[in-house]
C-alpha cells in the first residue's frame, strides 16, 4: 500500500536548495499542467472516476486538489515575499476534495486553472532575489518555518507526486 500512496517516495526537504536544483523545480512547476494535461487527455468518465489506490483520491479529485493544492501554494508564496513570515491558513484537503466544485466541475477547468496559474507562479519565482529564497512562512498545522526554497521544493514534488498516481494507475490498469 506504501507504494501506491507515494510513488515517488515521500517528500525529503533537502537541506541545502542550490541554483541548479531550484531551476529543476521551477521546470517542474512550469511542466506539470501539461504533463497532467497529457496524462489524462483520453481518459472516459469511468477511467477518472477511479480511486488511484484503495480508499484513494478518483482521478478527478486528484486533478482538482492538485489546483486546490497548488492555488494555496503560489498565494504562500505571494505571503512570504510581501510579509514578515507571515501564519499561512491550512485547509482540509479531505473535504475539499469532496465540495461540489470537485464533483461537478469538469477536471479541464482545472488544467487551464493550472496552467495559468503556474504561469504566474513561475514569473515570480524566475525573478526572485536570491534574499528572497530566505523569507518565510508559519505553518501552524505542523507547527514549522517554511523558507522559499524549501517550499519550491515540496510543490516541484508534490505535483509530480500525483502525476505518478495517475500515470501508476494507468499503468497497472493497462489504459
């Protein structure tokens, strides 16, 4: 089951963010809405209707928290850079995932969701200062400082992480 819930291993903060690894992770975020585009373009209604693991996610869900996910993300970012590590709102990602917009809403809205948005996000982060991978957030629902460079991490990961849900699932059901 541990494999089917982090295909790509959990995320590991690294403990030094260089220049070469935060063009990678911009890269990432600047691929991952066409990547995700991609990996469920031929999908039908019942192939995105199906959970990735066992009590999991339907690939629509993990196509809608992925833009829930990564809209929170990229105002985290806006937050840091404009405030003194400012206290970031959590949100329950769970019964997100179950709101109507989740279950009504076509999953294209939320590819053109992301690639505008990762659009933005990526203007901003290719013109960073380097001070700027410094600033932080709070994250009271782990109770720890986020800096810049971390946080670009976790996202770079985070979206490749459901890409592979999907690109796993596809795989082992041989669409």
């Amino acid at each position: 089951m541990e494999d089917l819930r982090y295909p790509i291993g959990r995320f590991q903060a690294p403990a030094l963010v260089t220049a070469d690894m935060r063009k990678k992770y911009i890269n990432d975020i600047r691929h991952l809405p066409s990547l995700l585009e991609l990996a469920v373009q031929h999908l039908d209604a019942h192939q995105l209707g199906t959970p990735y693991r066992p009590g999991g996610w339907t690939v629509a869900q993990v196509v809608h928290h992925v833009a829930d996910s990564h809209m929170n993300g990229f105002t985290r970012l806006k937050l840091a850079l404009t405030e003194d590590n400012p206290t970031i709102k959590p949100y329950d990602e769970t019964a997100w995932a179950e709101l109507p917009d989740v279950q009504y809403t076509p999953i294209n809205i939320s590819i053109t969701l992301l690639h505008a948005l990762h659009a933005r996000w990526v203007a901003v982060l290719e013109h960073m200062e380097a001070r700027h991978w410094d600033r932080t957030f709070f994250h009271p629902g782990n109770n720890a400082v986020n800096n810049m460079a971390t946080h670009l991490a976790n996202y770079s990961w985070h979206g490749l992480h459901h890409l592979a849900h999907i690109e796993k699932l596809k795989e082992r059901e041989g669409w």
